[in-house]
C-alpha cells in the first residue's frame, strides 16, 4: 500500500475547474476501489487496500464520502473486541481526513451460507441469520453515520425456476423490509432505505429486476415513505433499458434516494466500468437529468478499475469517474446557455398554443370544447420537428466543438 497518491494524479487531481471538491458529493464504496480484480476465471491481480489508507486517498483525490458493507470494514468472524477496535479507528480516519459515510449496506452474498439468497431463501435459519446480520449491520452504519441503507438483492433469486415459489419469494422480501423498517423506527434512527434492482448475475434470473418492478414494490410496503431506490447505471444497461428514464421516473416519484454510477457495455455481464467510459450520450443526458431536475443525494460511483491495473490504476480510476462527472456537468451547462439549442427548444416545445387550456385536467367545459374540437390533422402531420438538428448539436457540444 502506497502512503500516498502517485505524484501525476496528485497534480491531476487538482488541477483544473474539472478537479473533484466535497461540494460535488462524490462518493465510492470501499468495495469499489478496493476491488481485487478476481473473475469467475481469475485469481487476485491486486493487494488488499487498508480502508484507512483508502480513506486518506480517496480524501486526498477530492471525493467527500466512503460507503461500505458490514463486512468490507468488519470481518464476518470478527469478535467484539476487534469489531469495537476496527471502527473505532475507521471513525478516526473519518474524522482526521475530513469524509463521511453517506450509505451503508449488508453484504448478504459472499457467504456460501447465502448460496440460495438471504431474506428469500427457501431455508427459514438463513432468513433469520440474513434479518440478525442486517440489523446488525444497519446499527454499524448509523453508529458511522449513515443516512441511507442500501439493499441489493444478490442473491435474491433462482437459477431453477423449479425450486421457489416467486409469489412467496416476493412475500418473504416483504415481509424482511418491514421487518426492519420497524426495527429502524422502534431504534429512533433517520435512516432511509435504498433498493438497489439488477436483473441477474450472481444468479440466472433475480427478483425485482428493474427500476420499474422495484418501485411498484415500494408502494405495497408497510412504510413506503422510508423507502426508496438506488439504481445503477450497469444493470439498467443489462436488461437493455434506458437508464436514464428509469432514473427520471424514480425522480419524478420522490423515490431517487442515492443513485449507482458506473458504465456498461450494453447487456452482459455486469461490467461496473468507469463512470462514463463507454455510453458518451447516455451519460450526458444523466448528467443533465441529475443536475437539472433537483438530485442533491450522493454521486455515488459503485465501479472499480480494469484487472489490468496496479494500485496506480485504481487512483486514476477513482479520478477519472469523479473528473468525466464534472467534464459532463460542465457540457450540460453549454448546452443550456446555447442560443442556438435554447432558441429550437422553445420553438419546439411552444406548439399551437390553441389547445394549451385544454390539457390542464378534466371540466365538463374542457370535455366539451375537446370533444367539439376541430382537428386539421393533416396539416399536424406535415410538421417537422427538428430533431436531426438539435441531437446533431447535442453531439457537437458533447464533441467539444460548441
Ligand atoms: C453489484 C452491486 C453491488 C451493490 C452493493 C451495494 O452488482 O455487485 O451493484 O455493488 O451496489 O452491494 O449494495
Ligand atoms: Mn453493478
Ligand atoms: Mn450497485
């Protein structure tokens, strides 16, 4: 482990308006840059990182916060004794360089004890050892100072569809979800929980794949107001989604509670790349998703570098994801102050203004004066709507040549 940042990335890292700064809310797990590269068809190609030492770099590099699961800071056979001591010195380094823990989680896949899934598992001992682990965990992240307690569901799922009951998987999720938001009531913590969906990978198939499935879940909890989501860019892209009009939907709902950013490469395996490596475009309209419609939780960047690298790799890696949100950002602002872009926004949005107060909801006059209505639809049908040109400038701005 390096003591600190190689020279190049230090200078990197502070120098231009792109530099990460606390008021960006970046935030990485310690999952993500303490990632050691092993594959289903490889071993480690990187040491173990210290999570003080990733502390003090990811402080040094400009991110603002550190998450973690129970186990990335607290060794599942740890004794009391040493748990007291771990996280004792971790709120040191929390404290002496300046970062927070936004979010927490439970790591309820690793463990062969979770082979079939935590709080769906068809054997009830590991649902009650999946609640205890949990409830233990939630009291470590609020302990840290948490405010959002992310659950994904890893292994919540099946490789055969013969062997569970998905009716009853989905009571089981339920049930553990008010389980422990009662659990975090009766506690007094202000503690909110995030469900993060994925479509598949550990297993074949997992419940409650998608942003959309997820979210019609959360309304039939019994607390659906502590409970909202924590999408992520690469498993959207997995089940060949839109990413960012899942993102928009759980914005527009209340619902966006912490957001996972990374990228992906289209429906594949689960590829966790680095923040805007692959899909330019996508990135740019989340980017401006995030920024214009009010987001102001964590930029949290659940990635990790290619096996290819070295410790050095890691810290360009964290750089990169927060530098390309901030060169997006900065993109994002030409685009809303460009005359050019602005002037055919307004001309396309504008409309015939005719039939504007017709749109505002249900009278018996508007149901009337519409059902009355004139249509010349021909005449509509002729309209172009200019999208070759604005999406051409987009590109331009994206390209750097506005
Ligand atoms: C994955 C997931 C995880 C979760 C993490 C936090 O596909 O591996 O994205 O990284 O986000 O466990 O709950
Ligand atoms: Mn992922
Ligand atoms: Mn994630």
């Amino acid at each position: 482990m390096t003591a600190s940042l190689p020279p190049q990335i230090q200078r990197e890292s502070k120098s231009d308006q792109y530099a990460p700064r606390k008021e960006d809310k970046f935030s990485f797990g310690l999952w993500t840059v303490g990632n050691r590269g092993r594959d289903p068809f490889g071993d480690f190609v990187r040491p173990t990182l210290n999570p003080i030492s990733t502390v003090k770099m990811l402080s040094q590099l400009g991110a603002w916060g550190i998450n973690l699961h129970d186990n990335d800071l607290v060794p599942i056979d740890a004794t009391l004794a040493q748990r007291n001591r771990i996280v004792h010195e971790f709120k040191q380094a929390l404290s002496d360089y300046g970062m927070l823990v936004p979010m927490a989680t439970t790591n309820l896949f690793f463990h062969p004890v979770f082979k079939d899934g935590a709080f769906t598992c068809v054997d009830p001992a590991v649902r009650a050892f999946a609640l205890q682990k949990t409830m233990t965990a939630i009291d470590l992240g609020v302990e840290l100072g948490a405010a959002t307690y992310v659950f994904w569901g890893g292994r919540e799922g099946v490789d055969a569809e013969a062997g569970k009951d998905a009716v009853l998987a989905l009571k089981r999720m339920r049930d553990a979800l008010n389980f422990l938001c009662q659990y975090v009531i009766d506690k007094g913590y202000t503690l909110r929980f995030a469900l993060e969906p994925k479509p598949n990978e550990p297993r074949s198939d997992t419940y409650l794949p998608t942003i959309g499935h997820m979210l019609a879940f959360i309304y039939t909890l019994d607390h659906p107001e502590m409970v909202g989501l924590n999408p992520e860019v690469a498993h959207e892209h997995m089940a060949g989604l839109n990413f960012v009009h899942g993102v928009a939907q759980a914005l527009e709902a209340g619902k966006l509670f912490h957001i996972d950013l990374n990228d992906q490469k289209g429906p594949r395996y689960d590829q966790d790349f680095r923040f805007g490596s692959e899909n330019i475009k996508a990135t740019f309209f989340l980017v401006k998703l995030l920024e214009e419609k009010g987001y102001t939780g964590p930029r949290h960047f659940d990635a990790h570098c290619y096996r290819t690298e070295d410790e050095a790799g890691v810290w360009d890696f964290a750089l990169g994801c927060m530098r390309t949100y901030n060169m997006f950002k900065e993109k994002v602002r030409r685009f809303s102050a460009d005359t050019e872009i602005q002037a055919l926004l307004q001309e396309l949005n504008g409309g015939d203004q005719t039939y504007g107060g017709l749109l505002s909801g249900y009278t018996a006059e508007t149901m009337s004066k519409l059902k009355e209505a004139k249509f010349d639809i021909n005449r509509l049908a002729q309209r172009g709507y200019y999208y070759e040109r604005l999406d051409q400038l987009a590109v331009e701005i994206i390209l750097g040549l506005r």
